[in-house]
C-alpha cells in the first residue's frame, strides 16, 4: 500500500472518528431544561456587561448608533402620541418620504418599552437584553436536533459568550432581535422536518410568520424566507418531501409583509415592497470599493450632501431618505448599476473582498471590559436597575472576558471543521446551519457593508463552533484511547 493511500486511510478514520459523537445522545427537552436555563442566565449576565459598558457613552454623541437610535426614539414618541404603527394621523405629503426610512417594527417595539417601563435608553437595552439572551438556550435546542446534547450545550454556552451577539444587544438598533429570530426560523424548520407529516405545514407557516416578522426590523430579511423554503425539499429529504408544504412558509412571510407594502402603496402610490434603503447600501457599497470617483460617498450625510448639489436642491442635504426618498433611492440604484456594468471586474474584486470582511465580521466585536465605567452622580442612568446589576456583578467581569478570549482563539478552524464533519455525517443537517449564514454571505457581499449586518450569520458561528469541538475532543480521546490500549498490550 502506498504512502499516499495509508494517509488517506488514517484520515478518513480520524473523521469518522470525529463524527461519531454527532447526532448521538439526544436528551428528551426535560432533561435540557437546566442546561438551557444555565445557558439563558449565562447570556444575561454577560449583555448586562456590554450594557454597562456603553451606559457611559448614553445620550451621547459617543454613543454606538446614536443617530439611529435617535430616529427610532423619535418613531416610537409619535407612535405614543396617536400615530399609528403604519397609518400616522396626518398622511404625509407625497414627497415627505421619510416613512420609508426603515420598517416600523423596531419603533413599535421601543414604543411598547416606553409605555410600559420608562423612555430611558436603559429601559430598552434591559428587555432587549431579556428578548435576546433567549438566544443562548434557542441555539442550545437547535444544535440539539442537528449534532446530538452535548454540541447542543457547549453552542449554547458559546452563543451566551458571543461578543458580537452581546454587544449589538447593548446597542438601540433592532439587529440583535434580528437575528434571534434568525435561529428561530430555523429551529421552526428543524421542527417541521423532524415532526408528524400533518403538523409540518403548521411548523413551516410558523417560519414564515417569524420571517415576515424579521422583515419588520431589518428590511434585509425579506427573501429570507422565501430561500428557506426553496431550500425545504433538500433539507427534509425524500422521505419527508411529499407532506412538506414550503409554499406555505413563503406565503406566511409575505401576508405579514403585505401590510408594509399595502400602506406605501395608498401613501405614495409607489410600489415599495418594505423601505427605500436598497439604493444607498448599494451605492455607498460603490464607495466602499474606491468609488469615489464614480460620485459615489460612503456615508449617508455624504450621499445627501452630493445629491442636494446634484439635483439643486438643499433640502437633500438633511436627510438621505426625505424628501423625495423614492425618486432618489431608485436614482442611486441606476447610477450604481451603471458603473458596475462598465466596470464589472473591478465590482466582482470589491464583491470578493467584501465577502471575506462579512465572514470575519464577529472579530470586530470588543470583548467584555474588565472593569464596569464610572458612572458621574449625576448620569442619567447611574441608579438604572441594570446598571446596578452590572455594578453587582462587576466581579465576574475578568472572568466572562478570559472565557471570550479562549472562545474566540480557535473560533474559525473549529467552525470549518464543524461544517466540514457536519456535512460529511450528515449534510442536510449541515445545510440547515449553514442556510443563514451563506444567505448573509450572498446578500450583503455586493453592498455596502457593516458587521451589524452581518449578526444573523454570527448567530450560527456557535453551532459549527461548538460541532467542530465536540467532533474534535470526541475524536482525539478515542484515538488517546486506542494508543494507551495498545501501550497497555504491548507492555503486557
């Protein structure tokens, strides 16, 4: 036998040794409830840190997000004062078109903390921090169905560490509830493929209403669920094809849409499927790759600016979005196609590029401080419930921080590996965790791009993370087994 041929015998028995410990071991969900309650906890814990950690920047100019977080604020306070959720009391003139901003169910959603709570930055950041550490024991029932208990715990635990997922739930900004409900759907299919053949159409819908409710906080997720479904008939299989109903899931996602699209269309008489924010990611995504000279800009101030002198109006320079945002946004996305279409190599490089910077976008995530700020007397949120439990809890804080550094360490080669062994052993399974991620990947490479776009894919590093360690540690002790058994007999 060659040497070639004996490696790749020793290879290929190390890999079904890895993934041997996959998909085994499935505990009943009772026996899960402790583990998935330790991981929730574990998940509070740390946003509390980040919430501290940006509790001194707070009505601030410092403040991550802090015009976003303004215009949220600003949605929710008119939402409180009689307007409606999509009607508000005075229809706005045709041009005004600052309603397509962005959907409305991230405003809602503040607004329903400030009614209930208090309009404190603090107060939305508290159940924000509540709503996403439900994230952790998500994950931990997932990975569950998919790779077998004991990879199911160790993501639940890695998603509960998780600096990108914990510092976007410290910020005003509907990403991370996002992407909760990306691993939600998910889950929701997982359910339907492993589920009685009458009740898979009632799972399905079920992913297609949390899609169409995604859509209501990032205007992103809208084809998300209609992939998904496309994706169904691969994911179940032959056996569970014929009773799987993904149209179902598809048309979930748009009846809760459709009520976005029904109000822009009475308002303004234009067909705008959800908000006018395509064109500027796609051409500030221009300027990104070095196309200035194209007249392109990479920030929304910027884009304003350009087009007040560019349509010889000054009142573009306030805001991207108002007035005339429809006129203007479909303007951006034929200029945009425009110097792609002449320049299609260049795009293509930019595209790659950006492709590799969504991929490492968790690494951009700080890690826990190891000390909470000091909070000046007469801060604004210095006597915040939250901020005390941070206080309370300030000496875990080195802790939490030495757990996401050795998180973060091998995060990479142990996700590859994870996906590679998952496929291997099982690739409609491993198709399931990957679906979001390369969804994210196909989406937001050819635009403008920030890490918080990329928190969906974030969501499932854990999962292949925590399938490759186990795959990894599975494998090393057997084979650490196997050596001693055989130093045993040699020396016997």
């Amino acid at each position: 036998m060659s040497t070639a041929s004996s490696r790749a015998g020793w290879l290929s028995r190390v890999a079904r040794t890895a993934a041997r410990d996959l998909g085994r071991r499935r505990a009943p969900a009772r026996r899960l409830l402790l583990p998935a309650v330790a991981v929730g906890l574990l998940a509070t814990v740390v946003r509390v840190a980040y919430v501290g950690d940006v509790a001194l920047t707070l009505y601030t100019w410092e403040q991550p997000g802090v015009r976003m977080a303004l215009r949220y604020t600003e949605a929710a306070s008119a939402i409180l004062k009689g307007d409606g959720i999509l009607y508000p009391r005075v229809w706005p003139d045709p041009s005004d078109t600052g309603l397509l901003s962005r959907p409305p169910g991230y405003p809602a959603f503040v607004a329903a903390v400030h009614r209930v709570l208090g309009s404190n930055y603090a107060d939305v950041l508290t159940v924000q921090v509540v709503l996403t550490s439900l994230l952790a024991p998500v994950m931990l029932f997932l990975v569950t169905r998919v790779a077998g208990s004991r990879a199911g715990i160790v993501a639940g635990v890695l998603a509960a560490l998780s600096p990108p997922l914990a510092y976007h739930a410290a910020l005003v900004t509907p990403d991370a509830l996002a992407a909760l409900l990306a691993v939600v759907i998910v889950l929701l299919v997982c359910s339907a493929r492993d589920a009685r053949p009458r009740s898979r159409a009632v799972w399905l819908v079920a992913a297609g209403v949390m899609g169409g409710v995604a859509t209501w906080l990032r205007p992103n997720f809208l084809p998300l669920a209609p992939v998904i479904a496309l994706a169904v008939p691969f994911v179940f299989g032959k056996r569970r094809r014929a009773r799987a109903r993904p149209l179902a899931m598809a048309i979930a996602a748009m009846a809760v849409v459709a009520p976005l699209t029904i109000r822009n269309l009475r308002i303004y008489g234009e067909l705008v499927p959800v908000s006018i924010n395509g064109g500027i990611v796609l051409w500030e995504g221009i300027a990104d790759a070095g196309g200035q000279g194209f007249g392109a800009r990479s920030r929304d101030l910027e884009v304003a600016a350009e087009e007040a002198v560019r349509f010889g109006d000054p009142r573009y320079a306030k805001w991207w979005a108002s007035p005339d945002g429809i006129r203007r946004d479909r303007d951006r996305v034929k200029r945009s196609l425009e110097v792609i279409r002449a320049h299609p190599g260049w795009y293509a490089a930019s595209v790659v590029r950006r492709a590799g910077e969504v991929l490492a976008s968790g690494a951009a995530a700080p890690l826990v401080s190891p000390r909470p700020p000091q909070l000046a007397e007469d801060s604004t949120v210095v006597r915040h419930p939250v901020v005390r439990a941070d206080a309370a809890l300030s000496a875990a804080r080195p802790v939490l921080r030495a757990l996401q550094r050795a998180a973060a360490w091998p995060a990479a080669a142990l996700t590859v590996v994870g996906l590679c062994l998952l496929g291997a052993l099982a690739p409609r399974r491993a198709f399931l965790l990957a679906l979001v991620p390369v969804y994210v990947l196909l989406v937001q490479s050819p635009v403008h791009f920030e890490p918080r776009f990329a928190l969906p894919k974030d969501a499932f590093t854990p999962a292949l993370q925590a399938t490759g360690l186990v795959a990894v540690l599975g494998a090393a002790h057997r084979l650490a087994r196997r050596y001693w058994s055989r130093g045993a007999g040699v020396r016997s």
